[in-house]
C-alpha cells in the first residue's frame, strides 16, 4: 500500500520496469506519444489514484481524487479491468486488455505478472478474498476464489481454477482443480525480478 510520495515513485518505478516500459528517449516519448500504451496510462492512474487515497487528506485533494476516481473508471471500462485501489504490491504488469476482475479484500503481492480473463474473488458469501504472495504469474483464464493463500514464487497455468491454499514456493500450479504440477523457476516467466 502506498504510504508516501517516495513509495508511490517506488511503485511507478517498478511497474515501469515490468511492463518493459523505457520513455527515457526522446524517440521513445514520440512513440509513446502516438500509439499510446492504455495499460501503462491505466496503472500510472491506479498508482495515483492510491496515492491520493491513502496519502492526501485536504479539500482539494479530495476534489482531485473524485476527479482521478472518474477518469479511472472510464478507463476500466474501456480496458475490461475491474481492479480496486490497494491491491497490488510494486511491479504489477497487466499483460493485456481484456476482463479483469478483482475482489478489493484480495492482496497481491509484488510483481504480479496477470494476464486476461482473470477472476480473483470471494466465494459462497464470504467476504474473505484470496492472498497472493510476490512473483505470482496468473495465467489467462485462471479464477482464483475464496479464503485462500499463495505463496511466493508461483506460476499459475492457463484456464485453472484455484480453490485451496498453496504454502510451497517456486511451483507450477494447473488444472480444474488447481494442483501442483512441479517445481518451477519463476524468472523464466518474470524476467525483470532476476534484475
């Protein structure tokens, strides 16, 4: 969660990184300029967004807030994304458009790599959601639901369904039911954490 304008630079700085994304250039400013990236916008407003939510407390703030609330869920609904504030650790990098679903009790940890038609929520009622460690892949497809953990270091295959807890790192999960598949190294999918 951000808690100071350094931590929401620490942020964008790292979501930067996992979207590969480089505007240091002047050619790539220009580039960025006339096909311009909706994810990385979308972020860099979810970013701010937490940042004015959790850190700026004034009248004016809060007018500014409203107005970044709005512009943000114009957004999603252009993108398909429904993702709350406070939710993702640093590093996150939506891979592309498409339905996103997010409960906003879910915690994910940092650098979270998630794909489309996602769905992370709770389950039966309950208003407990899923808590997702760091250097998670989430495949295209996967639903995860319900009073669950993951831990550090999983990669979460395509079109599965998670509903129980995983406590073991560096592994490969699959399936409908999820179960564990193998040991896996996560830096081949997340290249950036080996950085």
């Amino acid at each position: 969660m951000i808690k100071s304008k350094k931590e929401y630079r620490e942020y964008l700085d790292a979501d930067s990184i996992a979207l590969s994304i480089n505007n240091d250039h002047f050619r790539e400013k220009i580039k960025a300029f006339i096909f311009p990236n909706h994810i990385w916008e979308f972020q860099k407003n979810l970013r701010k967004l937490e940042y004015y939510h959790n850190c700026k407390k004034g009248l004016v703030s809060k007018l500014y807030y409203c107005y970044l609330k709005y512009k943000f869920r114009r957004q999603s609904i252009f993108l398909g994304f429904s993702i709350p504030e406070n939710v993702f650790g640093p590093g996150l990098a939506i891979v592309h458009y498409g339905t996103i679903v997010i409960n906003s009790k879910a915690r994910i940890g940092k650098n979270c790599r998630i794909h489309a038609n996602v769905n992370i929520g709770a389950s039966g009622g309950s208003p407990k959601a899923p808590q997702i460690g760091d250097n998670v892949y989430i495949g295209p497809g996967t639903v995860i639901f319900g009073d669950i953990k993951i831990a550090n270091n999983v990669a979460i295959s395509a079109n599965s369904t998670v509903n129980k807890t995983f406590n073991q790192s560096d592994i490969l999960i699959a399936g409908s039911p999820a179960k564990l598949v193998k040991e896996y190294d996560i830096t081949k999918i997340i290249k950036h954490i080996k950085e």
